[in-house]
C-alpha cells in the first residue's frame, strides 16, 4: 500500500503515513485529520515502561513499536506519532542485551585462533604442532558496569627539571670559571659557592612539579560466571554499539547459554578494582616520576549482556594453551599459555 499524498510505501494495515501524516483510508488525505498525526508526531510522548517489557504499543494508534537498544526517542512507523522514553532509553525496558554471533562455524573460529598462536616467527605452526582437546560455542554473560573514574596525579615536571638544571649548570659553570681565575684564597671559596649553587639547584629541580587529572568513562565488561573468572577481560572491548536486546529465541540451535552465578554488587566490586588498575598504568603511560597518585569513581547500575564466545583448549608439549575468542567481533577476549 502507497501513501496516495506522498508516494511512500506503509504496511497494509497502516492508519497513518510514516513520513507526512496524511491518513491513510476512503477519508481523504485533506483537511485536519491528515495533519494532526504530523503535528503531534513533533512533540513526543512520554511513555512510562513496566521493567522487564520487551516492546511497546504505539500510544496513539496500537501498533507495535520494535526496539532498537540504546534509543530514547521512537517514531512509530504507521501513525507517525512520537514516544519518549525517558533518559535510561530502552534499558528501562529490558537490562538483558546480546552481541549477534559473526562467528558461527567452526573454521572460522579455528582461523582465528590459528592465526593467533602462530603469531611470530618462533611460533610458526604453533596450532597444527597442538593438540586441541576442547572448541565449545556457547553465550556468556557478562556484567556491563558503567564506572566514571578520575585520577589526581602529582608528578615531577621532567621538561622543567631538565631546562632548570641546564641553566644553573651553566650558571655554575661560568661561576666556577670566574672564581678559579682568582689565584688568592678564592679558590675554595668558588668551589664552595658552586656546590651551594648546585646544591639549591639540585633541590629547587627536586621541587618542580605538575597537578594533573586523568578522567575516563568505562563500561567494563566482568564475567558472570564464577567457574571463568579465570578468563576475565582486561581492557578488552566489546563491540557494543552491535547490542541488541537478549531474545533467547533468536539465537542458532544449538548453542548453550550459560546462567550467571556473580551478582551485580560483586561484579561492581570488581569492576571498580578492573578500572583502578588501568587508570594507574595509563597514568604511568602518560607520567613520569609520579608521587601521588588518588583515584575517585562512580559506578551506575549494570546491564546483563550475553556474549557469543568460543573458548578453545590445546595441549602442547605438556603446557595447556587456553584461547577465548570473542564469536561476535574475532578478537581474543583472554588466552592462557601463549
């Protein structure tokens, strides 16, 4: 069915056009019924959402409104009319997300991971010279927590240090010169202003120094299964942008889904520790000679997300090699061995 103002292409049972409001029947597209839907579709409705509903009914005409994870303002696609859904957008609605899997078969996963052990040249043919004892596809899930952190940091200023000792050390130079030019009893009394010299030198450098502020924002991602904590993410990023919300029933057959057994307040916990030990080594990255160094962070609520991740055992040599690969973007989550 086509919009007989516009031209546009609706769904059979549309009431109204999606894209200039005109009413869609044997009424007409004139007058006032074909321009209020366009009207109100200006000024969104706020829509209070039960927690734990997976979609919505238009407010205005009844259709069904398909949700996109991360959206906070939603046009609905047969009357026009806008919903709003407050500040927390479709978390309100459902805290359970899903990365779609991009790895699905087994030789592409067996890629990855060979392409990963063989890396460098004293690892050539690392996989076929393995035995692999384990390569299991399964949805993990991981904690999501959002942690505002903010560093102080009190660092030596190097760049000052070293202009400051230049220009002394050339002072003391020029200094000493002078002083052992003079052959009577000026001597020692050069040496000893030019160890005073270089002693305030030396201890005004000690004092320069910088106030800095490192601030970051995190979602970090913290395993919900305590029996692979031992695979924990360090700094490593999903793909979030690719989340959608957790629908079991679109998931291939048949792929296991692990139940979480980590509740949100301990996976907060830990993800307040995760973040603590980055923004020490991106201060450290960042800073030389820091001496005081004080970390403050918020954390918010979590999200449950369920990630696709093939985990791979080999054994070689005697040693055990443990490979986690992310089943959504290809890139390995943790390893163990290598």
């Amino acid at each position: 069915m086509f919009c007989i103002r516009c031209g546009t292409q609706l769904p059979d049972n549309a009431k109204f056009c999606s894209n200039c409001g005109a009413a869609i029947g044997t009424a007409g597209v004139s007058g006032e019924a074909g321009t209020q839907p366009a009207a109100q579709a200006a000024q969104p409705k706020a829509v209070i959402a039960p927690v734990g509903i997976a979609a919505l009914n238009c407010p205005r005409c009844g259709a069904p409104i398909a949700p996109k994870f991360g959206e906070m303002v939603i046009t609905c696609a047969y009357c026009g009319s806008g919903i709003s859904l407050g500040a927390d957008g479709w978390r309100s609605l459902q805290k359970q997300s899903m990365l779609p899997l991009r790895l699905p078969k087994e030789d592409d996963a067996i890629a990855r991971i060979k392409e990963q052990m063989d890396r460098g040249l004293l690892r050539r043919h690392l996989e076929e010279q393995s035995t692999r004892e384990e390569l299991t596809l399964s949805y993990i899930p991981y904690w999501l927590i959002p942690v505002s952190a903010r560093t102080s940091i009190v660092a030596a200023d190097v760049a000052a240090e070293v202009g400051t000792i230049a220009t002394e050390a050339a002072l003391i130079g020029i200094l000493g010169g002078a002083m052992g030019g003079r052959r009577r009893g000026f001597g020692m009394g050069g040496a000893m202003a030019g160890g005073a010299l270089m002693g305030t030198a030396m201890g005004g450098s000690a004092n320069l120094k910088k106030a800095a502020t490192l601030a970051l924002n995190y979602e970090y991602p913290v395993v919900a299964v305590k029996a692979l904590q031992e695979y924990q993410p360090m700094g490593y990023e999903f793909a979030l942008k690719e989340r959608t919300i957790f629908d079991i029933t679109a998931l291939p057959k048949p792929i296991k889904v692990l139940n979480g057994d980590v509740s949100e307040e301990a996976a907060k916990h830990q993800a307040k520790a995760y973040v603590d030990t980055l923004q020490a080594q991106a201060a450290h990255q960042k800073y030389h000679m820091i001496q005081q160094m004080s970390t403050e962070m918020d954390v918010s609520d979590g999200e449950l997300m369920y990630v696709p991740v093939w985990f791979a055992r080999y054994l070689h040599k005697g040693g055990r090699i443990v490979l986690v690969i992310d089943g959504n973007s290809g890139g390995v989550i943790n390893s163990i061995g290598l």
